[in-house]
C-alpha cells in the first residue's frame, strides 16, 4: 500500500503536496500513537488506519485536531463526522448486480448466505435494491460459517424434496393411467431428478474462493440449474479459474474493471516487479485524491465540502464519491463468468449522472 501511493505521489502530487507514512502496526494504540504523531507534525488529512478498531483508535485523535480522516476500512459502523471509508463496500456491489440482473428480466431473487452480520447486511441490501426496481426476495437462506450445513441449507433452498415428491407421485399416476399420452409423459419423466420451479430465476452467493465452489458443486446435485437461474455474486469472484466451474459460467457479479486499473497493475508490477495486493489500488487512489485536493489556494482543501463532491473523483477502480454520512459510492462493472475469462457484460459508469442499470 505505501509503494501505491508513492506512485500515486509521482503521477499525480505537484511539489506543494507531502506525503508522511506512519506505521500502525496493525493495532488500535500504534494507530492512536500514528494519528497523533500525523496531527503533531501538521498533516491536512490523515489517510488510513486499515482495520476498523484501529480507525475507532484514530478517530478521536483526528477529530480533536479537526482532521478528516479516509481509512481504508469498508465497515461503515466507522463513518461518518469527518471519517470517509474508501474500502470498496458490499452495498456497492449488490447494488450494482442486482439492478443490472433486474435490467434484463430477473427479478424474482433469491439469497445463499453466510450467517453473520455481513451476511444479513448483504441481504438486507439486496432486498432494497430489489424492491426499488420491482423485484423481490422469495426465498433466503443462511449457512453456517464453517460451511458445515451448507448440504442442507442448499437442499432447503431448492425446495428439493417437495420437488421430488411431486416427481414420484407424478411417476406413479402415470403409471397407473391407461390413456395412450400417459407412457409418453412418463418416458419424458426418465432421469428428471424434480418436477416444479425452485421460485426464483436469480440467486444471489456474496461468498468468494473455496465456498463458492462448494456451494456451485451442490446447486446442480439439488437441481438448481444455472440455465434456468441465474447466479450473481461479488467482487471476490474475480479469481482466476472460476469459470472451470461449470455451475457458475455464465453467472454476473460487480467488480472494479477499468482501464485505469489495468493500466495501474501494469505500472505497478514493471516499477516493483511483482502484482499489487488487491489493497493497494485503495492507497493509490486516496494517495492521489489527497494530491488533487491539495493543488486548491492555500495549501488545499481538505473539508467535508470537498471530499463530499458531487461530481465525485475518478480511480483505479472508477468513479467513487464521499457522502455526507461517510460512506463511499462508486460506479462498478458487470462481469459475467466465461470458461476461461470474464466478460465486461456492463461497463463502470464515467459519471454519477448515469449511474441507473
């Protein structure tokens, strides 16, 4: 993160600008220790901690000396009264996926979740999403952490057994029907697992890496077909071989895709000779924010008028705005899951104005 944003200080500062890194250590009392020594020697605004204790830590240092503060923490129990969170938010996300799904005729949802509080905030998001573009939720189920009930939880989500049910007692009418469609009906009934819809055409797993493969292995065994149901998910479904998953090509998810973050990649692996951390977009971003706001009269403006600016400032990851209760909001993309790539089905916004699907 700090070899990010001395890039950024090289693309963007001019010589006015300073950049002064202070090492938290990861914890809240070198985090306070860090904010205090920042407001000692003058800084403007402080960029960080990342950890959301070590922002509370921060916070009432910052606020004493009048400094706004951009962590780079998504948990917005931490916004708000001069903290802006840049870390890229959930909300953001199934905003973005669930518009662009109900965009092309999906709007009868579904959720696979984990049971914690960014599984519950996650669905609670979704459901508003949905409803504001017609849409609902019928079915939502929770799995455990560790993945331990997620064969039952998934079975109760597809309703397998009452689909099952109505096959066998389907199968055993037309056994017993003389009529001449009958045996045709039952020869179509040969090797079909259920009969009957799952009562949602998109469903939505806001889980990344070895859970969701888990979970894409268990979605066909209860006939949640993907041809019929359309999977969308989130930023950390942007792993490389995911399509080799064959439940989940051709399912949507919302992530950063930008030439500018292709570009930042590029530099940053030919200057380090290595790939960035998937944090380190964030340090660059705030990095060159601050230098922006720092060109103004005066030494710059670093005030919640500023960093709240409507028109919003452009990223690695795109678009993104500051508002007035802390959180950050960006325009994202639309990927779909392809065997050996990800295709942009949506690309991110240029502005705000068009931010709608």
């Amino acid at each position: 993160m700090l070899r990010a944003a001395q890039l950024a200080l090289f693309d963007i500062a001019d010589n006015n600008f300073i950049l002064m890194p202070y090492d938290t250590g990861g914890n809240p009392k070198r985090a306070r220790e860090a904010a205090s020594g920042a407001a000692r020697d003058g800084a403007r605004l402080i960029l960080g901690p990342l950890f959301s204790d070590s922002v509370r830590a921060a916070t009432p240092i910052a606020r004493a000396a009048g400094i706004n503060l951009v962590p780079f923490s998504n948990n917005l129990a931490v916004a708000g009264n001069g903290i802006f969170i840049i870390g890229l938010m959930p909300s953001d996300q199934i905003n973005r996926v669930i518009r662009y799904a109900g965009s092309r005729g999906h709007l009868r949802f579904a959720a696979l979740a984990p049971d914690s509080a960014y599984g519950r905030q996650v669905v609670e998001d979704a459901k508003k999403a949905a409803s504001a573009i017609g849409g609902a939720f019928s079915h939502v189920e929770y799995f455990a952490a560790d993945g331990s009930d997620l064969d039952a939880t998934v079975r109760r989500l597809a309703r397998y057994d009452v689909r099952r049910n109505a096959l066998l007692s389907q199968r055993k009418t037309l056994k017993g029907d003389a009529r001449p469609g009958a045996a045709r009906q039952l020869a179509r009934l040969q090797g079909v697992e259920t009969i009957g819809e799952v009562g949602f055409d998109a469903l939505l797993v806001p889980v990344g890496g070895a859970r969701l493969k888990q979970i894409a292995a268990l979605l066909p065994f209860y006939d949640i077909e993907s041809s019929r149901t359309r999977l969308l998910g989130v930023s950390s479904w942007l792993t490389p071989g995911l399509g080799r998953e064959p439940p989940l090509v051709g399912a949507w998810f919302a992530a950063p895709r930008t030439e500018a973050g292709s570009d930042f990649d590029r530099r940053y692996r030919e200057l380090y000779g290595s790939a960035p951390h998937d944090l380190a977009a964030l340090a660059y971003d705030a990095t060159a924010l601050a230098a922006v706001l720092a060109r103004g009269a005066n030494g710059g403006d670093f005030s919640d008028i500023a960093l709240t600016s409507p028109n919003g400032f452009s990223g690695t990851a795109g678009i993104f705005r500051f508002q007035a209760n802390g959180q950050v909001q960006r325009g994202l993309a639309v990927l779909e899951v392809e065997p050996w790539r990800f295709r942009e089905v949506s690309p991110s916004p240029e502005t705000f104005e068009v931010m709608r699907n």
